[in-house]
C-alpha cells in the first residue's frame, strides 16, 4: 500500500467533485469546466485505443500556453502512454529531432507551428493533432483518418446515456511506469530526456498539497513544457479544483497586471528576475525619497510606510495572492531585505527537472532570507562537503521524486547519481542545522582565484545589479581577472537624462561601488557593457555558458 495517493485519484476525486466548475481557461479564448475536460480526455482515449495505441508508447506535445494545451497533456497521461512535452520555443528543427529521439508516434501542436515542419522527417509520426482545435493536421493513411473522424460516434456508442461524474476512473497502479520525458534542451547535441515516472509526480503533488497553499483561481505563467510550471501551477493545483488561467500570449507587463486584476489568483509562482525588476521600478523610487527616508527612521511610523507599500503590492497582484513562490535563482540580498522589512509573504525554493521539479521550499512565515527552504520530505537532501554548514559542497538528492535517468542516453544516466545512488544536482551549497539550504552557485561556474579562493559569480552579480543604471550582468574569469559584463537599464538612463559622456564613465562607477561592498579576493578587475540582454533559459535563468 502506497503512503499517499495518486494524483490521478486526486484529479478524478477533483474532476467528480467539480464537474460543473471551472477548470481549465486561455484568457481571451476558451475555458473549459471539470467535466468538459474530462469529456475531451475520454474521446481521445476512445480512438487511442481503436488506433491500438498501447501503453508506454510516447506522444509528444510541441504547442503554446493554454486551456488546450492542458486538455492534450491529460489526455496522453492519463491514458498512460508517455508524454513528451516540448518547449513551444524551441525550434522546428530541434522539435523534429526531439520528436524522433523520443520515438514519439504522435504529435499535438498549434497548426503555426506544424507548417513550420517536415513531416517526411519524423516516419513514426502516426497523426499530428491541431491543438486549438482538435482536428487532425496529419495522418499516415486512410485508417487513421477514418479511426479520428469516428471520435464523436465512437464516444456516443460506448455513452449512450452520457459521460457523467462517476464515469471517470483513472489508472493508478502505474506508480514505477514511465510518465514524461522531459527535454531540458533543444540542441540536437547529446539530448538529455529527463525519464520521470508516475511515482515522482506522487511525491511533488502530495507535498504540494500538504504544503503549499490551496485556493479557486491561478494564473499560469511559466513554461507548461517545464517542470516547474507543469507540476507547481497545474497539476498540483487542478487536481485540488483549482481553476488554471493561461495567459494564452507572452505576457507584457500590462497583460499580466490586467490578468491578476481580473483572476485574482491565490499563489504566485515566479522568477526572482521579475520581482526584482519590481522592486526597481515600482519599491526603490518610493523609499529613496528623501521624505521617505527620514519617515523610515522613525519606530512605529516606519511599520506604516511599510505595511501601505506591501498592500500596494499585493494589490498589484489581484490582492488575494497567499504566497509568492520564485524559484530558479537566487534572490538579490538588497530586495530581501526590503521583502522582509514590510512583511511580504514571499520564499525562494528549489529544484530541477530531474527532481520533478521540488528539491527545496519552506512556508513564507518560516522561510530564511538567503535560503532556498528545506529539503522536500519525499527526499534526502544532503551536502557532498567534509563540513556542510560552512563549506560549499555539491547538494545531492535521493527520494521517490528523482528521475530514474536520461532516456537513450546510459553514460548520462550513469554519471548523474553517486555509487550510494544519489542525484548530482551540479548546484553548490552549505546547509544550517536546521536544514536551511543556502545555494552558493553552479558548479561549473565556480571561479578558482590565483590565491586559492572559490569565488561565486551569483553573489558578486547581487552586488553590480543592485548598482544605479544596471539592469542585469554576468560574472566571469578571464585569465584569472574577474570581469563583469553588463547590460544597462536604458530606461533608467534616459530618466535621468545622462549625456553620452555620464554613460561612458557609468563601466568604472559600477566597478568602483561594486567593489566597495566586495573582499579583496574577490574584487572586479574590469566592467564591460553588452549591447543586447543576456540570453535566457525558458525559466528566465541566463545561459552562462554563452558568455566568456
């Protein structure tokens, strides 16, 4: 007997309790409720197995954000064929490829996107489905067209006094079964296929659960191809009845707004990069005010000013959000502190892919500025360091949320776990004696100064970000001097209407304040601006490796 339930009994629990309530909605475009969602799921199974589809055999899903986008996961999921689901920006070429190494004999994506493919490249493609529609874009003969236009006849024949409630039953003794490939990169290189089976997804649902706040309504802004938006901000919360919103576009900052405005979700999943930008455009004019600054100083008053801009912000956001979770990085210490002086109800947590995707987290009242939260309880979190509350070591993990490997790819799967079978996450830390784990960085962007010191580029980026006119940067060594590169808030500079010269000293300005803050070791030796922002992961991480 397993020690909590399936998700997918959870979801079918969700799916009769709510069938008349909203579940999946694009905004904009279409929603639709419990039941029409599990309607849907049910034709798709109905020709899945007149097509004689068979468990473990593999669908991919290379589409945008949206209400469909959901529908479509489920529908190959619960049906236990494996899903792989593609980031919607990766290339057609790095999709086909992606498509083939899956040996995926079916794919959904938008009809955009599939005039953008070759279909003759990928033979074991079966069909391709339109997921704005549910038409078929392709089908490899006449039977399979025949079988897919027989959908609603097919569904009317085996429900002939309708599809209710108490009809839904999904699997659940599939707990060691493969359930997604993940695909942490489009690059036709050495693909990693992070292998996850139904057992990880369990684990990170029911510690969501238990965990993390529950409440009606989510905004859904994250990438649904990655782990952290797929588990954290739909399948943990539908399957509670939680209605999902899909922004259905790339969010600008007026979409989103009007979208928390008119949601008004009870949880926030975000990156640190957003909140800080935030704190810059929206916190630090306000307490940089001279006025402001001296009512600051002053006990009592202080707690006012404080509580009037953490209001301000959570209205922002819809004014019902319970928590913000930001994940991906490490928060910048000056906008900690701020986030902690007016009480706002954030936290940092941590993950990967291949942890499906929680590793760490901790509830905002008890969180610990600096931290990434306390290892998840369906795994052991440990630091491979003779002394891991002061000496950065490799964090490593084992529990029933790992991966179980790289699909095709033995030497990967090999080198990801150490002999006693724990996860090499490639992330540095030290953990407190209460379990705290405080990220110091990657381990393959450690600097190793001439006098032995490990210098973490994360940290020292805290320091130039926070400097006036900086928008983001990035640490590196060259030849053993650490440099800066910086992308400048253009913005910023013409606010302040800076003339071509001011620019052109702001390189040793930022040098010389970062600096002020640094020790010796670790001082920046040279400042360089870029013309362009630093190119990004799909979950607003920079790609470091691009940057010499």
């Amino acid at each position: 007997m397993e020690k909590y339930p399936h998700y997918l009994e959870r979801l079918q629990q969700a799916t009769r309790k709510y069938w008349d309530k909203a579940a999946l909605n694009t905004i904009g475009g279409e929603s639709f409720t419990y039941g029409q969602m599990a309607t849907q799921i049910e034709k798709f199974h109905l020709v899945f197995e007149k097509l004689g589809i068979k468990k473990g055999e593999k669908i991919a899903l290379w589409a945008r954000n949206g209400a469909t986008w959901g529908m479509s996961y489920l529908a190959v999921n619960t049906y236990e064929t494996v899903i792989v689901p593609l980031l919607a920006d990766f290339t057609p070429d790095g999709a086909t490829f992606l498509v083939n190494h899956s040996e995926s004999i079916a794919l959904f994506t938008n009809e955009d996107k599939f005039k953008q493919l070759d279909i003759t490249k990928m033979p074991a493609v079966k069909f391709v489905v339109n997921v704005d529609n549910w038409g078929l874009l392709y089908a490899a003969s006449d039977e399979v067209s025949k079988v897919y236009g027989e959908m609603d006849a097919l569904f009317a024949a085996k429900w002939p006094n309708g599809y209710g409630p108490d009809d839904v039953v999904y699997p659940t003794d599939n707990w060691d079964n493969l359930s997604t490939i993940n695909y942490t990169s489009g690059s036709t290189g050495d693909p990693k296929g992070v292998m996850l089976t139904y057992r990880n997804f369990c684990a990170n649902v029911d510690f969501s659960q238990r965990h993390v706040p529950a409440g009606d309504k989510m905004v859904s802004m994250l990438p649904m191809a990655h782990m952290y938006g797929l588990v954290i901000e739909f399948i943990y919360p539908l399957c509670n009845g939680t209605a999902i919103y899909w922004l259905g576009k790339a969010p600008t900052p007026a979409t989103l707004l009007k979208a928390f405005a008119d949601v008004k979700p009870y949880l926030l999943i975000t990156v640190p990069l957003v909140m800080e930008k935030i704190y810059k455009s929206k916190i630090k004019p306000t307490i940089d005010k001279p006025v402001v600054k001296f009512l600051l100083k002053v006990p009592g008053l202080n707690q006012i000013i404080y509580k009037k801009i953490k209001d301000g912000l959570v209205q922002a956001f819809g004014g019902n959000v319970q928590e913000f979770i930001m994940g991906g990085a490490a928060l910048n210490p000056e906008v900690e502190k701020i986030f902690k002086k007016i009480k706002f109800p954030y936290l940092v947590g941590y993950g990967m892919t291949e942890a499906c995707p929680l590793l760490a987290y901790e509830h905002w009242t008890k969180y610990v500025p600096g931290s990434c939260g306390k290892a998840v309880d369906c795994a052991t979190v440990r630091i491979d360091s003779e002394d891991p509350e002061h000496i950065a070591g490799e964090i490593q993990a084992k529990g029933e949320n790992i991966t179980i490997g790289y699909f095709k790819n033995p030497e990967a799967s090999a080198n990801a776990f150490t002999e006693d079978g724990y996860l090499r996450t490639g992330d540095l830390g030290i953990m407190d004696k209460d379990g705290n784990i405080f990220i110091k960085g990657r381990s393959k962007s450690m600097i190793l100064t001439a006098n032995g010191q490990n210098v973490y580029p994360e940290e020292l980026e805290a320091f130039v970000n926070n400097q006036p006119f900086v928008s983001e940067s990035v640490v590196v060594d060259r030849a053993g001097k650490i440099v800066a590169l910086v992308y400048l808030d253009k913005d910023a500079i013409k606010a302040a209407g800076l003339d071509e010269e001011a620019v052109s000293d702001l390189p040793e300005k930022i040098r010389v304040g970062a600096n002020r803050q640094l020790p010796s070791y670790s001082k920046i030796a040279q400042v360089e601006t870029v013309l362009v922002p630093f190119e990004k992961t799909p979950k607003m991480s920079i790609k470091r490796f691009l940057y010499k």
